[in-house]
C-alpha cells in the first residue's frame, strides 16, 4: 500500500519544542521508527512536512493521481481551524487516518475543537509516536 504521510505546522521543531507534551523524537525519528516498524509490510511511504495549509491542501489534491491508496495526517494546529483542509481531505477518495501526538482532550479548551478530524476514517491521538503505529496497524488490516 502506498501511503502519504502529512504533518503540519510547528512538527518542523518535534525533539525541541514542549518536549514535555510531544517527546524527544523529532519528526525524522518517527519516520526512521514507522519506517523500521513496517518493513517488509509491504508500504511504500512518503513522508512530508509544511507550515503552509496550502502546500497541504495541494499534496492531498495530487495524491490519487500519485498512486496514494492512503493518507496518515498529522494537521497539528490545523486541525482545530481550517475547514479547507478537511474539504480537501474529503475530496481524496482513499483511506485517511488522523493522528496527533498528545491527547488533545486533556488540554486546552481550544483543541476540543475539530475541525478536520470527521473527513478521516478515524482519529488516534495521545500515544505520542505509537499513535503513527497505530494508524499504520489499521492500514495493515486493510492491504
Ligand atoms: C498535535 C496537537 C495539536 O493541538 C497541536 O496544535 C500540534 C500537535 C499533536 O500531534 O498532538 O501542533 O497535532
């Protein structure tokens, strides 16, 4: 299955910033954990970045076209307030799985809101890297 993974603002700076909420990995380490987890699972995944909505909104524009059977996103704090992305999102006709690294709930009033999180199949949250993990376990039931 070949799977497009998304993250959005501020995960640039996973391993520096509030270490205390997300943990030390950066974002690189994820990826080289997911990537190491999954081998010879047969995934082929890519993964990418942006502080930018738009250069998201476009990846998931190109992504059937691409071959992408599947989506793992991370909006970060888009998910609380861009409607586009979650049109977007809808538009890609794949399996979508939404991750977060903490457990929004138990956190400002503010990230209760979810914007984003009803386009995807479903949404894990608060198990910081393993919520990747487990998204790419959902996916392997599939493929
Ligand atoms: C996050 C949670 C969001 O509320 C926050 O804005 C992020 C990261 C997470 O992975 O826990 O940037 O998506």
């Amino acid at each position: 299955m070949k799977v497009l993974v998304l993250g959005g603002p501020n995960l640039n700076l996973l391993g520096k910033r509030e270490p205390e909420v997300y943990g030390s990995d950066s974002l690189a380490d994820i990826e080289s954990f997911i990537e190491e987890s999954f081998k010879d699972k047969g995934f082929s995944m890519q993964w990418h970045q942006s502080n930018s909505e738009s250069d998201l909104i476009d990846l998931i524009h190109e992504a059937e076209e691409k071959g992408f059977q599947a989506i793992v996103i991370n909006p970060a704090g888009l998910t609380h307030t861009s409607v586009s992305l979650h049109d977007a999102l809808k538009a890609f006709p794949g399996k979508k799985v939404e991750v977060h690294l903490s457990n929004t709930y138990k956190r400002e009033e503010f990230r209760k809101v979810k914007i984003t999180s009803g386009a995807s199949d479903g949404v894990i949250e608060g198990f910081g890297k393993n919520s990747y993990a487990l998204a790419f376990t959902y996916l392997l039931q599939l493929s």
